[in-house]
C-alpha cells in the first residue's frame, strides 16, 4: 500500500517503460474489444481507458509525464489528420446541421449544470463564481476555454489545481459513459440509432467473433501506402502547427485587451483549428489523392486508442478524496446534467443517439474527444462534425463562461 500512497513505481522519466505500458495497454484493450462480446459492449477505449486508471491508482504508473505529453503533441494532430483523409465537404453541410443543433443542446445544459450545482455547494466552496465561469467554458468546448477563462478571473493556483484534478476524473467517467450509451440496450430501445444499427446490421462471420472485428477486417495494405499515409499526415500537421503558432503572434493583441479582440488569436491560433480547415480543404481540392491513401483510418485510430489509455492516467482517486471532494462533485453535476439535458432533450426532439452523445462529448471534451469517440465507435461520418462542433465551442464557450461568472459573482458572500 505505500507505493498506492507514496508515488508510482515507474518513474515518470522512465520513457521506454511508460511508451510499452501504453501500447500495451491500447493493443489488450483491441484485442478484448475484437474477441470478446462484453468487451464489445464495454467497448476499447473504455478498457484502455480503465487499465490506465487501474494501474494509476495501484502505484504502478504515474499521473504526469513528458510520455503522456507527447500522445497529446504529436499522436493526437497526427491521428486527426489521417481520420479527416475521407473528409468531404458535401457531407459535412448535410450532416453537420443535426450536430450542431444537438451540440447547442448540450451548452445549454452545461449552463443549467453550472446553475444547479453552484447555488447547491456556494456556501461549502470558496470562490465557486469564479469555479462556475471557468467550468462553464471548460464544458462548453474544453481545456482551451477553461484556461482562458482562468486566466481572465484570476482564480487562486491552488483552487484551480483542485479543481483539474476533480475534473480529469470526472471526464474519465463521462467518456466511460458517453462511449456505453449508444451500444446499451436500454438507450437503443428508447432513441433513433441508424448508425449504431449500420454496423449491427453488418452481422458478425464465423471467423469474427464481434462486430468491431468485422469492421476493422483485413485490408489489403503496402509498405509504400503507409509510407505515404504516414508521410502526408506529418506534412499536413506540420504545416498546421507552424501555421497556427504563426497566427497566435500575428494576431495577438497588447495585454488589457477587450475579450473580442482577443478572440482572432484564440481561434485560429488553435492547432486543431488550422488542423481541421486544411485536411478538409485538401481533402476537397484534392479527392482523389486523398482517397487512394491506406491505412489511415487504421493507424489513426490505434493513436486514438492510446490517447484513451492516456485519459485515465491522471484519474488519482486519493487525490480526489482528500483534495478535492466537494469539487468533484461539483464538477460531476454540472458534467452530467449536461448529459442528461441531452438525452433528454434529444429524446423529446426524436435525434439520434450517437450525435447527441458525441455533441456530448464535443461540449464536455472539445474536438479531440469528439472525434476520438466518433472513431472509437465505428461512426465515421461523424468524426468531422463532432470536430466542427467542437471547434464552435471554443468561439462560445469562453464568453459564456466569463458571463456566468460576472452573473453568479452577485450571489456570492461579499
């Protein structure tokens, strides 16, 4: 039990460890998911997702390192880039509409959250005007948002370190969530499922032993269409990293500024931002080169797979505990009212289930997580939409969040 309480016995610096730990982690959970019903049902990236928690919460893996960094950096772009290869314009105008409507559903919730959750626990949280602005841009489009938020209300360091830390656990146990409820039963039963049905309906062979399985069969696959899958996505990134961080400086604006003349930088200063209008406008000008790579969709989601595994990994139960409770629960309430709001309102409004969960999930998590759980899914032409969506919460989500915190700093104790 000491290493339980006293750190991990693989050190954060111990690079090649960590690196097989995840793999390893990302490969078992694929394994499950394409061998066994229940791991289906549970589905990979909720197994990798809880190996990684596990081994957190046993000692054996640390919460932070530069390892975890890295999936984030470099697996994460590279891995949306090769998932927008099949990215097509006409597609995203038709199919965006429901999303985006779904997705402001969520907003809302999260805003109804914020509400219920603070006036229930301002007289136990100290500062919760300022916790209830920046959550409220954290699930309005994620981290980029909450950190903007936090900067602008000069919440204590201390308070807000709590508070990540409440909150990296509540988003494994939202993702866990949003990744079961389109496969359960009980929600299939009462919600429009076309695209879960499209790959239920698919059947399952005799040599596959799970639907998952039969979608990610064998394909045929060269060593040059992976040398060129993986060469074009490191170009496609590249460019978008250097082309955003060229336009966080171009235009930036003097400290003090005004948060709409800030918003320029915030948005297209964004790596995922750039990221996304270039694969979708190469992907459109260039159709044909882009539909003859390989391999893409495969190697993308294996990189998802262990940003999943890598989710779980600062999910330190005692932390929550001892440090921060009463903010987990508030982080929890304010995340699933945001769901059931969804739910609910979708279920009223007859929307499919799969893109009220990802809108979901796009609010919550923002773009990455969207795309990830899109793809982890099997609903692909969804993966593009939950980013869009996603990318809309950044635009909204941080002056939502600085209004809600000029709103509830009126009911505080002065």
């Amino acid at each position: 039990m000491d290493v339980f309480w006293s750190g991990s016995l693989v050190a954060a610096d111990d690079t090649w460890v960590l690196w097989t730990i995840i793999i390893v982690f990302a490969s078992a959970s694929i394994y499950l998911e394409q061998n066994y019903k229940w791991a289906e049902k549970l589905s990979g990236p909720v197994i990798g997702l809880i190996f990684a928690v596990i081994a957190v919460n046993l000692g054996i893996i640390p919460t932070a390192a530069g390892v975890y960094d890295a999936i984030w950096d470099y697996c994460i772009p590279l891995s949306v880039v090769m998932l927008l290869f099949r990215a097509n314009l006409k597609s995203i105008f038709r199919d965006t509409g429901k999303m985006f409507f779904c997705f402001n559903l969520s907003a809302i919730g999260t805003l109804l959250g914020v509400v219920v959750a603070f006036f229930a626990l301002k007289n136990f949280i100290p500062e919760l005007d300022r916790m209830g602005g920046i959550l409220t841009g954290s699930y309005i489009g994620g981290g980029v948002n909450l950190f903007a938020v936090a900067s602008s209300v000069k919440i204590s360091e201390t308070l807000l370190s709590a508070e990540l830390i409440a909150d990296n656990f509540v988003m494994a146990l939202v993702i866990f969530t949003l990744l079961w409820i389109p496969s359960s039963d009980y929600f299939k039963a009462r919600f429009r499922h076309p695209f879960q049905a499209k790959i239920e309906e698919k059947g399952v062979s005799k040599e596959a032993k799970t639907m998952t399985a039969v979608f990610w069969g064998k394909k045929e696959m060269s060593l040059l269409d992976i040398a060129m899958t993986v060469a074009t996505a490191f170009v496609v990134a590249t460019v978008s990293t250097k082309l955003a961080a060229w336009f966080k400086v171009a235009l930036a604006v003097p400290a003090g500024g005004d948060l709409w003349s800030t918003f320029p930088a915030m948005i297209f200063g964004n790596q995922f931002v750039i990221l996304t209008i270039m694969s979708v406008l190469l992907t459109s000008i260039f159709p044909k080169f882009f539909e003859s790579l390989k391999g893409g969709q495969e190697i993308g989601t294996f990189l998802i797979y262990t940003f999943f595994v890598v989710i779980g990994c600062p999910a330190l139960l005692k932390d929550v505990i001892f440090s921060a409770p009463l903010l987990f629960i508030f982080c929890g309430l304010v995340a699933f009212i945001n769901i059931g709001w969804t739910l609910l309102c979708g279920k009223l409004l007859r929307q499919n289930i799969e893109e009220l969960t990802i809108a979901s999930n796009a609010s919550i998590g923002g773009p990455p997580t969207a795309a990830a759980m899109a793809v982890a899914k099997g609903y692909g032409d969804l993966v593009v939409p939950g980013i869009l969506v996603g990318l809309w919460g950044y635009i909204i989500g941080t002056p939502l969040g600085l209004f809600m915190f000029q709103w509830l700093s009126q009911f505080m104790d002065k």
